[in-house]
C-alpha cells in the first residue's frame, strides 16, 4: 500500500516506521528530522526494534497518489494538511489527532476520511522514535457504522505489526478520549505537574470535573456516555501514563500554541459546561500574552 504520514513528529514517526515495514511510506516533518530520516534511516526503538528507510519530506510531493493519507498534525494545522494533501488524492485519509472536529475539516477538501484513537505511546528525536506503550488503533468511519475503506486501513496496519481494530461507534469512542483530554491536558499545562499527579491531588476534581462535563456535552449530542464512565476512563489512563508528560504541558514548556481550541475549547461551546470555559479561557489568556495567538 502507498501511504503518506502527514505530520511525523513522535506519534507520526512511530506509525510510519511501522508502516514502512511492509509498505510504500512517506513521512512528511520538520526538517532536522526528515534530513536525519532521509540520510540514515529511521530507528524505531524501545519497545519495538526496527530500522527502516522511509521517504522522507518536509513537503506533500506534487505528483504523489497514494492509496492511504494518515493525519498526526496538530488540530490547529488540520485546515492547511487538508489542503496539502489534496494534492496526493488519497483513496482514504485517516486522522488519528486529539480533539473533536478534525474529521469535518478534512472532509471539507477530502474523500474517505476515517477517525482513529490511538494508545501507542512515543517520543522521538531527529532519525529515532522511541515506542514508550504498545496501546491500540481503533478507526472507522466519524459518524459510526462500517466502512471498507476502514477494513483495508486495519488490515495493511496489521500487515506491519500494528494492533489496529475497526469500531462501528466511533462517535462515543472520540467523545470518551475527548473526556480523558479534557480532564488530563489543559489542568496538567496549567499546574505544570506529570499525568500521575492528578492521581490523588489538588488538580483531582477538577480533572473529573472537567471530563463529566465532556460526558455532558456528549449527551447534547445524542451520545450515550456516563459521567462515570468518563471518569473511570480518566483514572486508567492517569494510571497508564503516569510517568507521561501531557502533550499541553510540552506545548506550555516550549511556549508553542496548544490543542485547547479543540478540546476544552471544543466542550466550553455546549451548554453547562463552566470548569471546561474556565479551562480554556485561562490557557487562551496564557497564549494570547505570550503572543501565540
Ligand atoms: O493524549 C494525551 C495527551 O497528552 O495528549 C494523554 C492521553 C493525556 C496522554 O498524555
């Protein structure tokens, strides 16, 4: 299969060194990174031990047509990789990014768009990913039901190693991880602490807070999902990624523009959703005056 891999940062990397593995990939980053990539190869190593020679880009090449395009920019770029990609007219585009809305954006300019979640856990520097948790890839089409499309994804995911499986209810699955984010992501950024300290801390109840009014918003939607069950949610993954640092607190550190506008920026729209507009509106106040936005 030909694929592209818009966006190789960690996530990106890890997915399209794996991918390379069996199949056609090109990965399109940064330039320190792809240069590395593009000299020596791409190193996949910590739980995983593979060294593979990828294409590597900073660009979309112009006459590229590939079979599968997969999305791990950040929600905030998600407008411009649509617009790029048209260019290599994938058959089937899968966007496996954080937040809600990302899916829409890329339907606006492409066809067969699929929604993923994703458990693997990576990091990476220029010519290396280091694969921290084997997790899971669950994708289907944004609005639920089966798709071939997401069957043949699934598969060629399979194909290299990757544990990849097809959900019909990929609308509650995107609003639970939208839950975890909320509670996790911006009251990590905002305290500086590692995911494991919302464990059992002042940050606590706001991170449950923050996901029973996603679960809430979700309901708005027609979606059936518990507040306890967002919670419950939470707690496994502060429990699985303790050691993490969220992806907002690395954004705060290296003072770039984080995902809030799509995530509790995303839930503060809904009705009763205070913890969430609180949330937001102190990391958009933490942007603007640092000039990011
Ligand atoms: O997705 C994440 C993120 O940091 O963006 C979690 C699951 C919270 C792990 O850190």
């Amino acid at each position: 299969m030909k694929i592209l891999v818009f966006g190789a940062g960690s996530l990106g990397s890890l997915i399209g060194g794996m991918l390379a593995r069996v199949h056609d990939v090109t990965m399109v980053g940064r330039k320190p990174h792809m240069r590395s990539v593009r000299d020596g190869g791409l190193v996949v190593e910590g739980k995983m031990d593979v060294r593979v020679t990828p294409n590597a880009r900073t660009t979309v090449p112009a006459s590229a047509s590939v079979d599968l395009a997969i999305v791990t920019v950040k929600s905030f770029d998600t407008s411009q990789a649509a617009r790029a990609l048209v260019r290599c007219e994938p058959h089937a585009v899968l966007s496996l990014q954080n937040g809600l809305g990302n899916e829409r954006i890329l339907s606006e300019h492409l066809d067969g768009v699929l929604a993923g979640t994703c458990t693997y856990g990576a990091t990476y520097e220029p010519g290396r990913v280091r694969c921290t948790g084997v997790g899971e890839i669950v994708l289907g089409p944004p609005d639920g039901g089966r798709s071939k499309h997401a069957d043949r994804v699934a598969s060629a995911f399979e194909a290299a190693g990757l544990i990849a499986t097809v959900a019909e209810d990929m609308p509650r699955r995107l609003w639970e991880k939208l839950a975890v984010n909320t509670g996790i992501n911006a009251p990590t950024a905002l305290a500086r602490i590692k995911n494991g300290e919302l464990d059992a801390g002042p940050a606590t109840e706001i991170a449950e807070t923050a996901a029973r009014e996603t679960a809430h918003a979700a309901r708005q939607e027609g979606i059936d999902l518990t507040g306890d069950e967002v919670v419950e949610a939470v707690r496994r993954v502060i429990d699985a990624t303790a050691d993490n640092t969220s992806s907002m607190l690395q954004d705060v550190r290296s003072e770039r523009p984080t995902e809030i506008d799509a995530i509790n920026g995303y839930v503060a729209e809904y009705d009763d959703t205070p913890v969430n507009t609180t949330l937001a509106g102190l990391l958009r106040a933490w942007e603007h005056e640092r000039g990011l936005r």
